[in-house]
C-alpha cells in the first residue's frame, strides 16, 4: 500500500500538516480498515493554468500569399 496523506481535523482540514481552505463540500467515509475516505471540493488557483501569462501575438500578415506558378496544382 503506498504511504497514505494524514488528514486532520481541528479548527479547520489539514492534509499532512497545511490548512485547506476555500472548501465548498466534504464528504468523509470511514470503515472498520481504518483507512478513511474523502472527497473534498474547494476553490484554488491552478499553478500553470489560471496564471498563465498572454506573452503571444497574432499579427496580419505583410502581404498576402500567392504561391508561385510551378507550385500551382496542374
């Protein structure tokens, strides 16, 4: 079994050690294995997706291209 996350509950949700916040909804299911199950919905800003820097352009092209006469489909 792979080294599972500690999840603690005490004056807010901490996964191994720091405190989620911007929770919307959990659900947590606990058995007799002693091994817990939870899902969590929370709001968060995505490292690589929501930060994402617009460093791109589209220009109109100089002039418009005609491609040479040997080229053309015979």
């Amino acid at each position: 079994m792979p080294k599972l996350n500690k999840v603690s509950i005490s004056n807010g949700l901490f996964i191994d050690g720091t405190r989620v916040d911007g929770l919307t909804d959990i659900n947590i299911e606990s058995s007799m294995k002693h091994v817990g199950e939870q899902d969590l919905n929370f709001y968060g800003i995505i490292d690589g997706l929501d930060n994402i820097q617009e460093t791109y352009q589209f220009k109109e092209p100089e002039k418009t291209y005609k491609p040479n006469r040997k080229y053309k489909s015979r």
